[in-house]
C-alpha cells in the first residue's frame, strides 16, 4: 500500500516539475520576444528621428536604456507595485 503512495507521489510531482519547468522556459521566451521587440522598435526610433541618429553605437546604448527602463517598470508593474 505504501509503496503504491509513494509511486503515486512520485509520479506527480514529476508532472508538477516537468510543468514548472515549461512555464519557466515559456516565460523566457516570451521575455526575449517582447524585449527584443521593445529594443528593435527604440533602435529603429532613435536611429531615424532620434538625437543620436549621427553615431549608430550610441543610438544602441540609448536603445538598450529605453528597454532596460521598460524592463524596470514591466516587472514593478507585474509584482504588484
């Protein structure tokens, strides 16, 4: 009888890490897509209207502040600040 339970135990909490772990990879790819997107949408912006559109290595820094502050304020946002 016990060991059944504990089979039976095992089992799920195998289920309970193998869906954690495909949240997990999920919500990585997710972050890379849409601050990917963030970063190419600023980049694009800056390059071609913005202040550092003269130097390309500058517009990126500015790019990468642009979505850095999104980031910022994304994850304040999502745990409840």
């Amino acid at each position: 009888m016990t060991d059944r339970l504990r089979k039976a135990i095992a089992a799920r909490n195998r289920e309970i890490v193998l869906e954690a772990g495909i949240e997990v990879a999920m919500g990585l790819v997710f972050c890379l897509i849409i601050f990917g997107g963030v970063f190419v949408v600023a980049w694009l912006g800056l390059m071609f209207a913005g202040p550092a559109r003269l130097d390309s290595g500058r517009t990126a820094q500015y790019a990468l502040l642009v979505t850095g502050v999104y980031a910022l304020v994304a994850t304040f946002t999502a745990w409840g600040g």
